[in-house]
C-alpha cells in the first residue's frame, strides 16, 4: 500500500475522539485501503490487533449483520472479550439498515472510536448532518497526489527521472488502482473510463433519478473542457443553444450540483481582492482526477495550462486549504488559499518563456497591497522570483512536505 501521509496528517488529531470518523470522497479514489493504514497507524501507536474490529459489508459473510439489530448485537459480543478501548472500522456502511442508528447507539454505549466509509450514492454531507447531528467528522480522500503517484511508479515501473514521472501523471491521473496495471497506457484509459460510467451512473444517474442523461454526459463534457474557466448555468446554456440544444439554466445547476456531490468536480467561487466579497456568478470547476478527463475526453498535453492548474487546486484541497479564484479589476489571481488564519496568492502557468508572460503572472500578484505570500508556479527549472514574489517548480511544490 502507498501511504498517504498528507490526509493521514488531517484525520490523526482526531484518532480517540468521541467523534464518528468518516471517509468520503470519488468512487474508488482509496477510501477501504485508508481505513487499513488508520489501522497500522493505530498499531504503531501500541494498540493490539484484537482492539481491531473491521467489517466491509459487502462481503457476503457479514450479510448476516446488515441491519442495526445485528450489528450492535455482534458489536457488543466482541467487546465482552475485548480489553481497553475498541476501534471499529465499517467499509460500506450503507449496506446496514439504520446504520445511523446502530451507530450512535454504539457511540454512547461503550468505549469505542469509529471509523466509517460508504457508497456516495447513499452517504453524502447533508445526510450524515441528519444521520448523526453533528456527532462527526468528515474526510474527503482524493485520488494519488503527485508524491503519492510517484511512490506509486516507483513500484510498478522502478526509479525514473522526476520529469517523466510527471508526465505519466499528467497522462494516467492518480487513481489507485493504476498500480494493479502497472500504469499500462490503454488498460489504463479503459479502467478510468469505467470509473468515470459507474460515477455517473450510480452516484449521479441513479441517485438523482436523472432522465436526460445524454444532457448530462454534455454537461460534463463541457465541465471538462473548460476546467478552471470561469461560467454559469446561464452561460453553459447559451452555449447548448447555439449547438441546437434547449437547457434550462435550473437543470444544469441541479446536474453540476449532483456531479458535485458525488465528487466528480469540485465548484470554486470567486472573491473581489478590493471589495472582500465573494462572488455570486461564474464559478470555475475542477475535476477529482485530471487522468479521468484525459480518459474521457482526452487534450490533457494541448490543454497543458488548464490541467497544471487542476492538479495545483486538487493539491491545495488535499492539503486543506480553502480556495477561492481572487478578481482584482478586470484581472484574475488563480488561486487565494487559506489555512489556519494564513493566506497565500497563487499564479500557475505552463512556461514563463517570454517577458510578456513573466510581466503578466508576477505583474498581477505585485498589485496585491498585503504581505501575505505570493507564488508563481511553473515548469521552468530555474527560480526566476522577484519584488518578493516567490517562483518555484510545480513538481517541487508538489512533493513539498505539509
């Protein structure tokens, strides 16, 4: 297994916390094998294997215990025999009946820290506020990070230059299955091409009862050539109507929130630098994983700036980050991230070959009156900051420790 300490780093202050641990994110983005690094990082802590409890309820063996009843009931039988406190670890969650209830129950009963996961076609964030009243704590497990990926190849393909490293990773994306393929180019494309159908089939289709699901597969395939675009519903249908295409403003909304909610793409809004507000209007999207939309729609190298920009926001969400696309006048900062009462600008592009360009990204952050850090990032081997404002490496910025 890869470790991934960036997310490990999030979820550790919460380990032996009354609150329910739940892990979320895109179908097959590594939420089960989370759970069992959450296990050997208890282990290291000195807990012994028998404190352990871990169920996948979609295993056929635990069908049995797939209403609350049965659970709690088996649950209560295997701490009789346990000594100290017990760590539960749930895969599946929603395959229990009344699991809400079970849980909670569990919670308050007995010494117990919970770890859960589910289908995100039955477990989103507005239902576990109901479910479990705020008795949580939610974690979003996205796809390999660049430093992960590169751990990654190392085992499937041996040591390499970071460059072509990097590459791979703008072709393939980080999802963790890849290294069961050994990041084999067309056993690849056809894996992310299956997540992307049983994404949008079971946890959009299916879960919002989508009837016009030829209008959605459009509505995505615009999301992914437009990444870190700035648009609307209004404008998205506008342009479906000048393809002869009628789309209600409202559906498409609904669609993008449901594409959303099932961690497909993630919406940022945009904030006025000058006036401090956030920005009702023209949203950009991101999508989880960039090796999806080279899968499915492919343009990942024509579209280089575009996806540079995406796997930076998908990098800083990892990291915990709140983002947000800062306007300043008529022009854009790309990224205002900020953590813990800290904030930092952000500019990425491809190159920075000409003095057009190198006036461009840096000229905009030096307009930003504050003394928070500001970062160009690009591909570019050499440190070509100034006035104070930093420029490093995208690849060395990614492999930065937390």
């Amino acid at each position: 297994m890869v470790n991934r300490p960036t997310i490990m780093k999030r979820i550790e202050p919460f380990i032996d916390t009354d609150l329910i641990k739940v892990l979320t994110g895109m179908r097959r983005c590594g939420k089960s094998v989370m759970l069992q690094l959450i296990g050997q990082e208890l282990l290291r802590r000195g807990v012994h294997s028998e404190q352990i409890l871990s169920l996948n309820f979609e295993d056929m063996d635990n069908r049995k215990l797939c209403t609350a009843e049965a659970l709690h009931a088996w649950v209560a039988g295997q701490m009789e025999n346990t000594a100290g406190r017990v760590y539960l670890f749930f895969d599946e969650i929603q395959e229990v009946s009344d699991w809400q209830i079970c849980l909670n129950s569990l919670r308050v009963k007995y010494d117990c820290d919970i770890y859960i996961t589910g289908s995100n076609a039955h477990l989103l964030s507005g239902e576990l506020a109901t479910y479990l009243g705020g008795r949580y704590a939610e974690f979003v497990i996205c796809p390999f990070s660049f430093a992960e990926f590169t751990d990654l190849y190392k085992e499937a393909k041996g040591e390499a230059d970071p460059a072509q490293v990097f590459r791979a990773y703008m072709a393939f994306g980080g999802m963790p299955f890849l290294l069961n393929l050994g990041l084999a180019s067309e056993p690849s494309r056809q894996y992310l091409r299956d997540v992307y159908n049983s994404v949008v089939l079971k946890d959009i289709v299916r879960r919002h009862s989508i009837r016009d699901v030829d209008l959605l597969e459009r509505i995505i395939l615009y999301v992914l050539a437009n990444v870190g675009h700035p648009f609307s519903a209004t404008s998205i249908s506008k342009y479906f109507k000048n393809e002869g295409r009628c789309a209600q403003p409202e559906t498409i909304l609904n669609y993008l929130n449901a594409c959303a909610q099932a961690y497909l793409f993630y919406p940022v809004r945009r904030q006025d630098l000058i006036g401090k507000k956030i920005l009702s209007v023209n949203e950009k999207y991101y999508v989880a994983d960039h090796g999806l939309r080279e899968a499915v729609y492919g343009k990942n190298t024509r579209d280089i700036e575009l996806v540079l920009e995406n796997i930076v926001f998908m990098e800083l969400f990892r990291r915990g980050f709140h983002v947000t696309v800062g306007k300043l006048g008529a022009a854009e900062v790309d990224f205002v991230a900020e953590r813990n009462g800290e904030r930092v600008y952000i500019q990425v592009c491809y190159l920075l070959a000409t003095q057009d360009t190198l006036d461009r990204e840096f000229g905009l952050l030096a307009k930003i009156k504050d003394n928070y850090p500001k970062l160009v990032l690009s591909l570019d081997e050499f440190d070509m900051g100034r006035e104070g404002i930093q420029h490093r490496n995208i690849r060395t910025f990614l492999k930065e420790e937390v």
